[in-house]
C-alpha cells in the first residue's frame, strides 16, 4: 500500500519535520487578524463487541470516546475562551477510565491597543475518583489571533508552484495581500469575488496568467474547512474559589494561575496547551494541577496525525498525591480506495497504578 505515497507527501512531511515554512518568508504566528472568531469541536470514538456462542458471557464489549471543544473570541476590547477535553473509556457499558477538563474565561482588555487584560472564568476537572471546580478572576496578558488567512495564503502559494504557474516563491507582501482579501470573506457577495481579488493580487506583481486549473485550486483552498489555524499565549494569574473540593474536604479562597498557547509552524500543523494550578494562599503545600495539549498534521491531503495528552494532579495538604493522565495518537490515512486508522491510548487512573493500553487497527478497501 506504502508504494502509492506520492513523493510530495513525504516532502511535505520532511518540511513540517524541519520546522520550515513551505514558500515564501513570512511567519505565519506574525500574521495579526483584526477580530478572531473560531470554534473548533472533534471527537474519536471505537467499540468492539465479541460474543463467542461457546462461552456463558460477552468476550468483549469496550470502547472509547474521545471529545475535544474550543471557542475563541478576540477583539480589540474583547475576548473570551472556552476549552473542553474528555476521554473516557467502557467496559460493558461501565466507564473505566475518565479524564474530563473545561476552563473558560471572559476577558476584558481597558486599553484596545494593550495586551493587559482583566478576566473573569472558571476551571475545572473529573475523573472516576474525584472532581474539582472553581471560579476565578484577575488579570492577565496576551492575545490569541486567527491566522488560518495566512495558512491558505501559504497553501495557494505551495499550489501555483506545483503548477508551474509562478517560478518562484511568492513575497511576503503578495501572501499578506491574499491573506487580507481571505479575511475579508464575510465581505463579498460571491466567491468569485474574492478569488478574482486573490487573481489581481498575484498577477499583478508577477505578470503571471492564472489559468482555470489554477483558480480552480485557489477557490477549493479557499472554501476548504476543518483546517483553522490560531497564533498566540495569554498568561494570568488572581483569587479563586472552590465550588468543589478534589480532595473531598472544605471549599477554601485560592490562588490561581493559568497559561494558554497555540502555535502553527506551517499551514499543517497545530500546537494547542493549556496548564493551570490553584491551591490556597500555603500553594506549595496544597495544590491541584490541570494540563493539557493537543498536536494536529495534515501530512497531505490524505495523511492525518493528532497527539493528545492530558495531566490532573492533586496535592492535599494531607493525605497521598494522586495523578490521572492519558496519552492518545491517531493517524488517518487515505490510499485511493483503500482507508486505513490507527489509534493508541494509554490511561491511568489514581486508584489503579497500572496503566490502561488500547490500540485500534482498521482498514478498508473499496474491490470495485
């Protein structure tokens, strides 16, 4: 199956590897999009169920689910966040293992220009042995922006090289001038618009002729979803207070401090963190942790891989420490008639020091 990997996939791969960026000199985190409005929400799910008519009971009946949630608002004045994370597992309809995480957060920024903030939110986390939530508020600094804009820049650059059409790589004033017009999608009417707007943005500093094939390719990348991009960090820090305690004992005022981040090398590729701890003012004594990171490549437009991991972290005062994290890798890869995923996951739960190992295998193929 391997033979039929075309040899741009493996370039593209090397590329995303090194970390460099596919045309052009411009950095795709130095774009900056005058408003950010992204929701993103994917899930993963498995099951498998065997009975074997020789045996008194169901062989085997699990699955796994797998859901992550995001909502991103930034304006000049503006912003809020949303994120969710949940991972569980079955095992005849019971959950075996959970790792459930939301943090949202509501910020207000005084002076437009600034990256200071005053926020307002909310963290929490579950898992099969404890639960904790508490609301917070104070300040903070950093922005979030949208730069899939540039990403498709990038990409359409990528294809009229492919082409043939430019002969060399496209400026960073021509991908900041498609990137504006992409930006500006809401504003037109009709899709040709935009496209005869990029058209005009290409050959006029070049004297390049985009044929139909060629704008054929730039109204696809254009109108293609599911491949959003966001630059950015926020870091913030103020009081809180537990709504519910993880360690089961008295709600207690906290300190607490969270970062957020997301990071996109190139068109294909994005990192999204996020960690956070509170605990009371006596923090090194007493404290609870919530981390989490997802890393997603289009290696093409037929190869998909996603990394997830999350961490909760627990530390009475008194008492054990106690930890649950889970670790997850997908890759999804389409052979031209022939479909082929592969998903592993590794879980510990506190009350369990083992750790949890799934691995899914499924293919298939179209004979006619």
């Amino acid at each position: 199956m391997f033979d039929a990997v075309k040899r741009r996939d493996w370039l593209v791969l090397m590329m995303v590897l090194l970390g460099t960026l596919p045309v052009g000199a411009v950095s795709l985190c130095d774009y900056r999009s005058p408003e950010t409005s992204l929701t993103e929400l994917s899930m993963l799910m498995s099951y498998r169920y065997f009975d074997d008519g020789a045996t008194p009971a169901v062989d085997v009946n699990s699955g796994r689910v797998e859901v992550n949630f995001s909502r991103l608002f930034d304006s000049p004045a503006f912003g809020c966040s949303l994120s969710g994370l949940m991972k569980l597992s079955l095992s005849d309809y019971v959950p075996s293992d959970l790792l459930a995480q939301g943090a949202g957060a509501a910020r207000y920024y005084p002076d437009g220009t600034s990256p200071w903030y005053a926020f307002a939110g909310a963290e929490g986390s579950t898992s099969l042995t404890a639960m904790g939530l508490e609301v917070r508020g104070g300040i903070g600094h950093g922005r979030f922006t949208d730069v899939t804009p540039m990403a498709k820049a990038i990409l359409i650059g990528e294809e009229l090289l492919a082409l043939g059409v430019l002969d060399s790589k496209p400026s960073e004033e021509m991908l900041t001038s498609i990137a504006e017009a992409i930006g500006r999608r809401i504003e037109y009417a009709e899709l040709r618009d935009l496209v005869a707007d990029i058209e005009a943005a290409i050959e006029t500093p070049t004297g390049a002729d985009l044929g139909a094939e060629a704008l054929l390719r730039i109204e696809e990348i254009v109108e293609r979803s599911g491949d959003t991009r966001k630059c950015g960090w926020t870091v913030q820090g103020g009081v809180g207070y537990e709504l519910i305690d993880p360690a089961g004992g008295e709600c207690n005022l906290l300190i607490a401090f969270s970062t957020d981040a997301a990071w996109s090398t190139g068109p294909r590729d994005q990192l999204v963190m996020h960690a956070g701890a509170s605990g009371p003012f006596r923090l090194i004594e007493e404290n609870t942790l919530n981390m989490n990171a997802q890393y997603e490549l289009d290696v093409s437009e037929d190869v998909e891989i996603s990394v997830s991991c999350a961490l909760r972290r627990n530390d009475p005062r008194e008492g054990p420490v106690t930890s649950d994290w889970s670790l997850s890798a997908g890759m999804t890869y389409d052979l031209g008639g022939a479909d082929l995923a592969v998903q592993v996951s590794l879980n510990r739960e506190a009350a369990d020091p083992r750790s949890t190992v799934e691995l899914s295998l499924s293919a298939s193929v179209d004979l006619l």
